[in-house]
C-alpha cells in the first residue's frame, strides 16, 4: 500500500508538467467536460479517503458522481475512473485544485468557485461581524433546491445515535468567540487533527453558500472516535454532559492551552474559580442504641479555590408519593433556588464532610449542569423537576465573591439543551431524544428569535416554549449592558 501511495504522489508530479505543457494550447472549453458536473450528488461532508484504497492521501472528488479517489497519474484509482465510468472532471479535496482527466490539464473557470468554496468555506472579520446581530436574520440564503435556510441554523444529521454529540456540536458553535476562532482559523502548523476537523465543520455550519441545508458531522464525530479512544461512538447513544466535559478539555489542550488562566480559547471563554470551604463531619459515640447517631462538626475548615469549565447543580428530589389528584403534577423549581448551592452559604454533605461553595471569578460565558439523571444498583432515573429561569437578566451576584472591579455579573441565556424520552424515566437508546434551543440575534427585542433543533429537525420556536423541556444543560452570556432593570425583568419570568 504505502508503495502504491508513493507512485500515485510521483505521477502526479509527471502529470503537472503535462498540465504545464499543455496549457501553452488552452483547452477548448467543449474539453473541459464543466457540464457534466452534478452539484446535486457533490457531499463534502465525509472522511476524504479513496473508495477503493481508502486511504486518505491526495484524495480526489470526483465531480460528476460524487465519489473519492486517490491520485490521478496513470496508474492511479482516479485516472482509471475517468476512463471507465467516462467522468472526467476532478478536485483535489486539499488543494481544491481542479483538473480534467485522462488528460491531465487543470481547469480554472470562475463556474467552479462555489464548489471550491462548499469544499473549503472561507470567511473574513467583515463577513462574520453580524453573525450575533438581527440583521444576520435579515439575510437566508438558499441550497440547490432553492429552499430557503439560515446560516449557523441548519440541521445536523443523526448518523445512528449521535444526537447527544449534535446538541453540544450545536452549542459550542454558537458562542461568538469560540465560533469566530474557528471561522477565521487557518491551521497549518501542530494544530490536532480534532481541532481542524471542528473548525472545518463550524466553516460548513455557517456557510451562506451550502449545496443542501444540512450538514453531516460524520467526519469530525469520527476523529471524536479516534482521540477517545472509542468512549464517543457514532452508534453509542451517551451523556452530552460527559462528551462537553471531555471535548472542552481536549480543545483546550490541542490548541495549545496550560493550567495558566487565559492560555486558550477555551479558558479565556468558559473558565471560571470557585472557593470550596470543607469541614469534617464526627460521629459521636455517646448515641444510645435507638438513637440516630449525633454529630459534631469541626471547628478547624479547609479552603480551597479552584478552576471551573461549568457548574454542576442540584435538582431536589421529586415527591415519593402522590395522591390521585396530583399524581399528574409535575415539581417546579426556581434557577435562584437551585443556584443556592453556591451562595456560600448553603451546606452539602458528601462523604463525612460538609462542602460551602462560592465563585471568585464569573467566566464570560457561564455552563451550568442540571443533575437529573442519578444512578442507584439497580436502574438509572430522571428526575423531572421543571427548572423555571428568565432567557435574560440572570443576576448572578449573590453565588460571587469579588471585587467591585470584577466585570458584569448579569448573563442572558445563549443556548439550551433538553432531554425527552418516551419511557418518561430513563435515557436508554431507543427512547432518548436531545433538543437544543439557540438564540439567534441578541437585544432581547423583537428582533430576537428562538430555534429548536433536533437532528435535522429546525424550526423557529416560541420563546414560552423553551421554558417546559426538562433542562440538562444552559450556557450563560455575559451581559456588556447592564442598563435594563434586571430586578423587574426577573420578577415578570420566574414562575413560582
């Protein structure tokens, strides 16, 4: 194989000086073969590796009948193609570079640049600018098929049972500096094959010019495969909450990022610091024998602060029993209520000890974990308490403590992640569906508009709608202006 690889790559050279030669008599444009191209069997969305070696070095699309080759000198999978099937018109899936085989010469016709730029979108600081504003609302751009879509809004396919990868996928790509990094990224140099392959699919994601308008993550889930050593599978239904902590962290070290704040992408954006102050629990021997055990606490505590990449909180437990008449009605809880827990003050027992939890330092984007799935010998369980939370004007001041200096602590809802399951209970493969709600343009105005995406499943959603999913997972944006009336505006949402 690797013999075989080094002649395509040494053909290929003899056949550029081919090319050269023949460019001296440009070719006629009834040999250029252009209106044999079918862009509507063109898929860029899969590994690029050849159809018969499979192997992914010089990997050639071929653009009447959409499959991959290898190489295209003589004795290349890509030259006997053209001669056998009579297709003749080839991209290299790298260079984007075209060329019309068995003859060898390159094509360049301005007619192929929206192929060029499906294959390897590119973007400017100017094109992304209105990405978060509502004009980007005001500019749908339109497939093949002439059906209409918003770009960053479009469906991701569900492969087999990697819904729950497409949720966070979804998420992470619509927070402005991690999505504007991947956007204007260009990576040439160390960068991980992982980190590549997401900014590739952010690229396709928020492409105004796509062919269809939905993308396939399969060749970014794949490499997921590969660096995780198979713990993320396509056809492996999982935890989201799992996959964000596991990605995040591996972002965060392939793109170059050290324990020190700031240091990539990732920290700079969702890293935050909470104080945990410890105490010991001991057990008081002196109980009599049908007493409950008596307990003193410590007086000597433990403090200690450390980084954050979001917050878990705790769900209370729904009520055992009911009556006929409540047995329908589900448990309601406030955000503030369950936020609580890191007021500082609010006491968690674990394992002998009890645990006060603080922030020191709110990061810009803030991912809060509701804990509703729980695992006893026998079965897993869903608690399905409804979290009820404002989209905008959560004031996060009371679980922080810093110095007046320290920037906003007002966050409005960014993106929002549920879980439903026809079983009602549990997460299991054949009942589980993940939902994610996104914000599209900001201002908490008329201009602001909700979409809830499952799989390739995207419509625009009410705002009151968002509110009845059984949240496992939000992330918070910082509010730059602070100048609404938080108070009032919390007062209006909440629902007790």
């Amino acid at each position: 194989m690797e013999k075989n690889m080094q002649t395509f790559v040494e053909d290929d050279y003899d056949d550029e000086i081919e090319g050269y030669e023949q460019s001296k008599n440009e070719p006629k444009a009834s040999d250029l073969y252009l209106d044999t191209i079918n862009r509507a069997l063109l898929d860029f969305d899969f590994e690029k590796v050849c159809s018969v070696s499979l192997s992914n070095i010089n990997t050639y699309g071929c653009l009447v009948c959409g499959k991959y080759f290898q190489g295209r000198g003589r004795k290349s999978y890509a030259y006997a193609h053209s001669i056998h099937d009579d297709h003749h018109v080839f991209i290299n899936l790298e260079t984007t570079k075209v060329h019309v085989l068995p003859d060898g010469y390159p094509v360049s016709d301005p007619s192929l640049e929206d192929i060029s730029f499906v294959l390897a979108p590119s973007f400017t600081r100017s094109s992304i600018s209105s990405l978060s504003s509502s004009s980007h609302l005001l500019k749908p751009s339109y497939d093949l098929s002439s059906k209409p879509y918003l770009p960053g809004y479009i469906g991701l396919n569900n492969i087999k049972r990697n819904d729950h990868m497409n949720v966070i996928i979804h998420s992470l790509l619509h927070i402005p500096p991690l999505r504007d990094y991947l956007l204007l990224s260009n990576f040439r140099g160390k960068e991980s094959e992982l980190v590549k392959r997401f900014a590739t699919l952010a690229k396709k994601v928020w492409n105004p010019r796509l062919f269809k308008s939905q993308v396939s993550p399969h060749e970014f889930l794949q490499e997921v495969n590969r660096a995780s050593t198979g713990k993320f599978r396509l056809e492996q239904q999982g935890d989201p909450v799992e996959f964000l902590g596991w990605l995040l962290n591996r972002l965060h070290k392939d793109t170059g990022g050290t324990k020190k704040k700031n240091s990539s992408v990732i920290f700079s954006t969702f890293q935050g610091e909470l104080r945990v102050e410890t105490q010991q629990v001991l057990v008081r021997p002196d109980a009599g024998e049908n007493e409950k055990p008596r307990f003193d606490i410590a007086r000597d505590s433990k403090s200690t602060t450390s980084p954050f990449l979001f917050l878990a909180v705790d769900l209370p437990p729904p009520p055992l029993f009911q009556d006929s008449v409540e047995k329908n009605i589900i448990p309601q809880v406030s955000i503030h209520s369950v936020l609580a827990k890191y007021d500082g003050k609010t006491t968690q027992e674990s394992a002998g000890q009890l645990r006060r939890y603080k922030c020191q330092r709110l990061p810009e984007y803030i991912i809060l974990h509701f804990k509703r799935f729980t695992k006893n010998a026998f079965v897993e369980e869903k608690n399905p308490t409804i979290v009820n939370f404002p989209l905008r004007g959560v004031d996060f001041r009371d679980y922080l403590d810093a110095p007046p200096s320290h920037p906003p602590t007002v966050y409005d809802l960014i993106a929002n992640v549920t879980h439903e399951s026809v079983a009602g209970t549990t997460r299991d493969k054949e009942n589980t569906v993940w939902k994610v709600h996104l914000r599209a343009a900001g201002g908490g105005g008329e201009g602001e508009k909700w979409f809830q995406i499952q799989d390739l499943i995207v419509e625009e959603t009410r705002k009151e709608m968002i509110f009845l999913g059984e949240t496992v997972l939000q992330i918070w944006e910082r509010r730059t202006d602070t100048s609404e009336s938080n108070g009032e505006y919390m007062k209006g949402m909440v629902v007790d």
